[in-house]
C-alpha cells in the first residue's frame, strides 16, 4: 500500500531534498549560503524541515544552486508521490 502524505509533509520533504541536491553539486553549507546571501544556521534549519523560508530565500537558494524553484520541486516530486 502506498503512504499517503499530507501537503505539510510534502512541502517539508521537498525542503530537505535540497540538501541532497546542495550534495550532489558538492557544495558546502558554507558555500552555498554566501552564494544565497543566507545564514548557514537558516540554510541548515531549511534542509532539516525545521524552517520554512520565505518565497524570496528559496529563490536566492535556488539560484545559488543554478537551479528553478519548479526545479527543486521536480526533483522533489519523483521521491514522493
């Protein structure tokens, strides 16, 4: 049987999916949150699901990772249904 997730769910996955995609770049928190223009603190609480960022910091972090927001929702998408 497959899991059903709620919507608050969903959304906290697709957060924490940037850490793998922040990974896979070889990108350090460090790195990543200068290039958002974020603290490393905010950039971690967002990859753990514990922060939701504002629209205007998960933009910054996507293009700091060269990437959309429908992108990062994409990549999101194919894990959780």
């Amino acid at each position: 049987m497959d899991r059903v997730y709620t919507h608050k769910q969903k959304q906290r996955i697709r957060l924490m999916k940037l850490r793998e995609i922040r990974i896979a770049q070889r990108i350090t928190h460090a790195e990543l949150a200068a290039r958002a223009n974020v603290s490393v603190a905010t950039l971690s609480n967002v990859e753990r699901g514990t922060h939701r960022p504002s629209v205007e910091t998960m933009i910054a972090v996507a293009k700091a990772l060269d990437m959309g927001l429908a992108d990062i929702d994409e990549f999101a998408q194919r894990l959780v249904v």
